[in-house]
C-alpha cells in the first residue's frame, strides 16, 4: 500500500466504470517439505497461449506460500528508521508469534530511498541492509517464504521516471544489484518483487506507463538473473501498474511475462475491494452483489491471464481501504462478508494471498489479534466456506412491542445446524424457525433475552453452519436517536447525539435545491469517518473540517442520518465564513 492507495482506489473504480519429480526437486532444495498438502503442482490450462507455463516448481511454492502476511509499516517506512510510522521494532519473537497464526509466507516491505547515497554509486547504508537481512534471516529460520521488495520508492523517487528516465533507472539498478549481491546465496525460498505498486507522475498515458513499468521489471530481470548464486532461478514477482487487475494493466503485464519467456516469473496484483463499499461512501455500507461482482471480475481477470496459462499469482496485498483510518469504518457484518468471499474465490481461483497488516491487526508486542472475529473468518476462509446472514444485528425497538424478526441466511454451500445463545442451543421451532433461507428469531425469544432492555446489545446468538465459522447475531435494543442544535466551526463541530442504542451508518448532504453538498459531490452519501464520524462515548455526530472546506457559504445543506436499524434523521447545518450553526427544524 502507498501513500496513494486512497485516490488511487478512485481512479480505478472509476475506469473500471468507465471502460511429483517437482515436489522432490523441491524438498530437496528447502523450499518444499514432502508430503505437504499443497505440493500439488498445476500445470497450464488446456489450449493455454501465451508466453508458456510457469515451471512445476514455481507453481508448486507459490500454492505452499497460501497463506501470506504483510509486516506493513515497518521497514517500509519512510523516516529515519523503522520505528518512525508507530511499530516497534521487528522482533524475532514477533515472527515466530506470526508463523504460529498458520502463516506460511511472509511480505517484507522495505522503502531503500532514505538509506542510499548519492550517484554514481547509490550505495545503501550498510547498517540498514544487514537490518532487512537479519529480519529476512529470521523469517527464513522460521520456515517461511519470504519476499521482499522496492516498497514507498514506487511514489517517493521512481514515479518521477517520465522526466528523469535515466536517472531513476540508474538509482533503480543499483538498489536490485546491490539487493542482489547481498541475497544471492540466500535459500530458494526468498523471492524478490521488482517495486510496490508502480506508478508515474505527468507521463503521456497508458503507453509510456507500460513501457517504463516494463523496463523496470526488464531491467530487474537482468540483474537479478546475472547475479548468479540461488538468483540464477530465484522466483522473481512482477507486478502490474498499480498493482491494478484492470484489464490493459494486466495485459501489459502479460506481454512482459511472453517477452521474458522465464519459467521461475510469478504475477502479482493488489485488492482492496469495490471503492465505495472499501472506504464507505456512495451509500456503500453493505458487501452487496455489486460488491461482489467488483471481486469477481479483478480476480476473473488475473486468473485468465495467468493461472489458467501455468503462471501463478500472489494477491500480494488485501484488505479495504477504510482500515487506513481504522477497522471500523466498514460494519462488522459486512467487513466479515467480504473477508470470507475473497478467500474463497482465491481459493478457487488459485491465487495465493498475503494479508496487509500495518500493525491493526496482530499486535506487534502483545501477539495477539485486535479482532479475533476477523481472524477467525479470514483462517476459515483459507480452507473451506462459512455460513453468514443479511446482517449480524437484530433491532428491536424499545417503545413498541417485541416481535418477531427475520434474517436471510447466506449458506455458501454449507448446511444450517443449529442456534445457541453461549453454551445453550436454542429450540428450533419455540425460539427460532427456519423455513428454506429464512431465519426467524421468535418474539418469545427476544423477549427473553432482552431483559431488561437496555439499550445496546442485549444479548449475542451463534448461528452455526456444517462447516466454517459460526455466524454472530447480535441482539440490540434501541429507540430513535435524539438530535439536538448545536454552534461550532469549521474546524470544530459536531452534533449532540443520544444514539439509544442504534447505530449510524452513513449520511446524505444535499442543498435546498437537490444538489449535493460536501465532499465527493457526485454523490450525496459522504464518506464516512473521512466527512463525519459519530462517536458513542460522547454521544456525539462530529462533521469533519473536510466536509465543510467544500460546502457552499451560506447555503443550508440538510443533512439526512441513516441508521443500521432502519431509522432516517434529518438535520439542517449553515456554514457562515468560518462558524456553523445546525438545528433539527
């Protein structure tokens, strides 16, 4: 992930719019234990074209990499070391708690500009090297794959190649020479990724993107292969233009793969998800089949061009772009949605997939995962499908009477096998009904459950599945939020709200005429956690100064409140040079 990652989703979701011997070779050089579940080797699809199949043995270690995790945000940072963006320093204990969790292979991003000379020689410190290197040694000791690469260099000094071509080549060169030198006579199971996420500022278009991004991969090529040592057959990964699965971006890529004509080449791509359910806006609040269809095609795409050509492919990052600011911008439902539908498409697509973790999601000292439900999915997903539902949450409004409510259940080929609230399974028929997809949960068991109806989560239901993860529902008391009018700044504003209970998901900004207001103004939905926020401790709905640096002076926008219950609020704000003053009429 770059600095970019945000508008560089933009830009993509809106062209997208727009437009054995094998496995013994292999035991016997470390990089595959015999016998192991993955030493099935594929071969080249039938009737496949192309450049030819990558060889077994390539093909064979990138099924034995699944699955994959990015230690994100640590030697890829861009200050004086790798503790300047908020990580701890990489500790061996840190990998060895990541190999644990089931991991088999291991990113390792690395940013190189701040810790190289001057030309001619763009010698890299040799401090910092033997650092990457004693992390890479401890990744290897633990039984790893590990890749490492050219990470932030991509948008920090490289992406100004359409006005110094010769220049960044050079600085380009010497990195991978030196790189290659150091790691040569590393073991097999070390591969190298020619530059993260490439990109190019003010070139002339898609033509000169794909011829620099060629010669980058070209030169790479050469170098690492002349090195000698392991290097001489060492995988090498090449990625597409932003790491996009576009279709011009993955052709481009092809014909680099057909030019080489390399047996030990490997494909790679990033996915962050369908951009307005990825970073919540444009209404896109659920994993839905639009959603969906996003992750189908990208990963259609690279299939067909690759994998079913006997090229493998590492999904080299994954995530959603809304965890930039935190895991909560996306709701739980429809983040464990999505989590649980890419792993089961990479599987079945055979896409190798390596998790993008700058430090949210396993802890980098406590080793352990913020969100164990998250984690759960995503392991789960490594091997079979699990059972979800058309939502986690269960609204049951406190003034009015309890009655029954229903979800539709998302089998994904498993079976349903019960209800249980803790360790007591509850009594299909009395408690709950379930009729072909249909959930019903009974008045008689929400009642019970409900106690005395605080607001807030009452109690949690597991839905369970013949296979996979149990699905959670939570069951929530709540009565219609309570907005009240309030004076600020553009700087400093926020509306009071006693929430009941409920939940916000996202919100509509339009002007009295029906235009849209805010940020974004080719939709009315804002971003969320980017354009407002609610905050629950301090019943409290902040508006961002982003929002209001692009709202018109003067000009009442009404603001409209959906909530995951169901509920719509509408309130009123006016931005008048730099105060703003909301009301509920």
């Amino acid at each position: 992930m770059t600095g970019s990652s945000r508008s560089t989703g933009l830009r993509h979701w809106w062209a997208g719019l727009l437009a054995g011997c094998a496995v013994a070779l292999l035991a016997g050089l470390g990089v595959l234990a015999p016998g192991s579940a993955n030493a099935t080797p594929r071969g080249p699809a039938s009737g496949s074209t192309g450049s030819g199949p990558a060889s077994d043995e390539a093909m064979a270690a990138i099924e034995a990499m699944q699955p994959g995790w990015n230690l994100g945000n640590s030697l890829d940072a861009t200050g004086e070391d790798e503790t300047s963006w908020g990580n701890p320093r990489v500790t061996q204990e840190l990998l060895d708690n990541v190999r644990a969790q089931g991991f088999n292979s291991i990113r390792i991003p690395v940013t190189w500009g701040h810790h190289q000379g001057a030309a001619p020689d763009y010698a890299l410190e040799q401090a910092y090297l033997d650092r990457v290197r004693e992390v890479v040694d401890w990744a290897l000791d633990d039984g790893f794959y590990v890749l490492i690469n050219i990470h932030h260099d991509s948008w920090e000094w490289m992406a100004d190649m359409p006005a110094d071509r010769s220049g960044v080549l050079a600085r380009y060169n010497a990195i991978w020479t030196q790189l290659a030198d150091t790691f040569r006579d590393s073991s097999a199971k070390l591969l190298f990724e020619s530059v993260n996420e490439p990109q190019f500022t003010n070139s002339s278009g898609d033509a000169q993107n794909a011829e620099l991004l060629d010669e980058l991969n070209t030169s790479f090529h050469e170098i690492v292969r002349a090195s000698g040592g392991n290097n001489a057959n060492r995988l090498l990964v090449l990625p597409t233009l932003h790491t996009s699965a576009d279709q011009a971006r993955v052709d481009e890529l092809a014909a680099t793969f057909a030019a080489l004509d390399d047996p030990n080449l490997v494909a790679t791509f990033h996915y962050y998800g369908y951009w307005p359910f990825s970073v919540n806006v444009a209404g896109g609040t659920h994993f839905d089949a639009t959603a969906q269809q996003d992750l189908t095609d990208a990963f259609d795409r690279v299939h067909t061009a690759f994998v079913a050509q006997g090229i493998p492919v590492i999904l080299g990052e994954y995530g959603l772009l809304g965890f930039d600011r935190h895991t909560g911008t996306v709701q739980q439902g429809e983040k464990l949605k999505f989590f649980e539908f890419l792993g089961h498409y990479a599987r079945a697509k055979n896409i190798t997939t390596m998790l993008w973790d700058n430090g949210q999601h396993f802890q980098r000292t406590g080793f352990a995962w913020n969100d164990p439900e998250l984690f759960a999915q995503i392991e789960s997903s490594w091997t079979t499908r699990s059972g979800t539902a058309s939502s986690d949450q269960v609204f049951s409004e406190r003034a009015a009477d309890i009655a029954d409510r229903t979800l539709t259940l998302h089998l994904n080929g498993t079976e349903f096998t019960g209800l249980h609230h803790g360790g007591t399974e509850l009594t299909r028929g009395t408690d709950y009904t379930v009729e072909g997809d249909r959930l019903t949960l009974t008045a008689s068991l929400l009642t019970r459950l409900s106690g005395d109806r605080e607001y807030g989560t009452n109690a949690e239901l597991s839905a369970r599945f013949s296979a996979g993860v149990p699905w959670r529902i939570s069951l929530v008391t709540y009565d219609k939020p309570v907005l009240e009018d309030a004076t600020g700044t553009t700087d400093s504003f926020a509306v009071p709200t006693d929430f009941r209970g409920d939940q916000l998901a996202t919100m509509e900004a339009k002007y009295d005429d029906g235009s849209n207001a805010g940020p974004h103004n080719w939709t009315p939905y804002k971003e969320f956690d980017a354009a407002f926020a609610p905050d629950y401790e301090a019943k409290a709905t902040t508006l961002t100064p982003d929002f209001f640096a692009e709202v018109n002076d003067g000009a009442r926008v009404t603001l409209t409140f959906h909530y995951w219950s169901g509920t719509k609020l509408t309130y009123y704000v006016t931005k008048s040079g730099t105060t703003v003053t909301g009301t509920t009429a």
